[in-house]
C-alpha cells in the first residue's frame, strides 16, 4: 500500500485527472469550476459551505428530509401506547 | 431498574455549560460562511446543549426550556423554510433553490446567494436540534425521574 501510495498524484496540482473539465470517458464533469467561481458567485470563503448549499442544495433538502424522517420514525416507533398492549 | 436521583453538582456544572454550548452552536451556524461549520453541526450542539439540561435536570425542568409537544412543530418549521426557500426561488421564475432569484430588493445576485445559503443553514440547525431532542424525548419517556 505504501509502494502504491508514492505513485499517487501531488495533492493540489491543478493537471489532476480530478481538475479536468472532462472524464475519462469524454463526458463534462464539474472539475474545478467550483474552486474557480465559489468566491464569485456567493462572496463566501468556505467553499465547503457553498458547494453544501448552493451547487449541491437539493442534496442538502434530501439529507435534511432523511434526518426528519428518522425522528418521524422513532416517534412511531418508541412512544409508549399501553391501551393497545393490554 | 437502579435508583434515580437529583445531584446538585451535576445540576450545577449542566447549567453552568449548556448557556455556552448554545452560543457556540449559534456561532458555528452562523459563522459557517467563513469557518468550518454548518446547519448540521450547529444543530447538533445546540441540541447537545439542551440535551445537557434534560439529562441533568430531569423532565420538570426540562419543560422549562422546550417543552415535548413543541419539538415535531420546530423541525417541521425548519424543514419549509429550506423548502419554501427553494419555492420562492422558482416562483420567481428560477430554477429551484437557485437563490439568486429570491425576492429581497436591492441586492446583487452574488449576495442574495450568500443570504440563501445562510437561511437554509439556518432551517437545517432549526431541524436537526428539534430532530435530536425529539429521538431523547421519546426515548426517557415515562422512565424519567419527576
């Protein structure tokens, strides 16, 4: 693992296969376009939170939605109803 | 089941903290433009914070703070305003949770991006705290002390 882990490519540099406008197989991806625009398009440094809420915010909606539904769920599931067990 | 009582001490130590605690989990949502941070975490703490009260103080005070019946209504509440967020956007003729379509006059759209992002951070904290101290709400019930 270590040997395989010297041939990995330098974190950061911008000719990463992970930077490139396409992938292998000749689709566009995303690349760095948000390491480029994250600053101008929302005037946030952490582009953590940009990606989390801008780019990527319907995904946000869907995890907010799971964790809502597990509380629904142990609502159900864990409230005592002693009439029904009798 | 083992015996259940009050300690002062740790009543003391719980509500020296949880004031802390909250602050700070308003300053991670809060400050979640420029440091690392977010709804989620920031909802975490400040459910940790009201947790520390309802695990130290028992069920009587813990009505104090919020009560049971008002937790599902707060993350429903933090559920649509991400929801009706995203609507406003596409209601103005957007794409959904495009926020630089929101209607607030006077702002450029880059800014009106920055706002979008800090409301639905704001939903998502609202949600997660009300979601946490729901699951230990339903938990303890009836076998909390007095």
């Amino acid at each position: 693992m270590v040997y395989a882990a010297s041939d990995l490519p330098y974190r950061g540099d911008p000719d990463n296969r992970m930077h490139a406008e396409q992938s292998i197989t000749g689709t566009p991806v995303i690349g760095n376009y948000a390491i480029k625009n994250a600053y101008r398009d929302a005037h946030t440094p952490n582009m953590v939170t940009v990606i989390l809420g801008d780019y990527r915010s319907i995904d946000t909606f869907g995890e907010q939605v799971v964790i809502f539904t597990a509380g629904m769920i142990t609502l159900l599931v864990l409230r005592r109803n002693r009439k029904r067990l009798e | 089941m083992r015996d259940q009582f009050q300690s002062p001490i740790v009543l003391l130590g719980a509500r020296l903290l949880s004031p802390y605690i909250m602050v700070f989990g308003w300053y991670v949502i809060f400050h979640g433009h420029y440091s690392p941070g977010g709804g989620f975490q920031g909802g975490a703490l400040l459910a940790a914070s009201l947790l520390l009260i309802r695990v130290a103080g028992g069920s009587t005070l813990a009505e104090l703070q919020i009560k049971e019946f008002a937790t599902t209504p707060l993350a429903i509440i933090g559920v649509v305003i991400y929801f009706t967020t995203g609507l406003a956007a596409m209601m103005m003729g957007g794409y959904f949770l495009d926020y630089a379509q929101l209607p607030i006059p006077g702002m450029e759209a880059d800014w009106l991006r920055y706002t979008g992002i800090l409301i639905i951070e704001v939903g998502i904290g609202l949600a997660v705290m009300a979601i946490l101290v729901m699951i230990y709400d339903n938990m303890v019930r009836g076998e909390d002390y007095g």
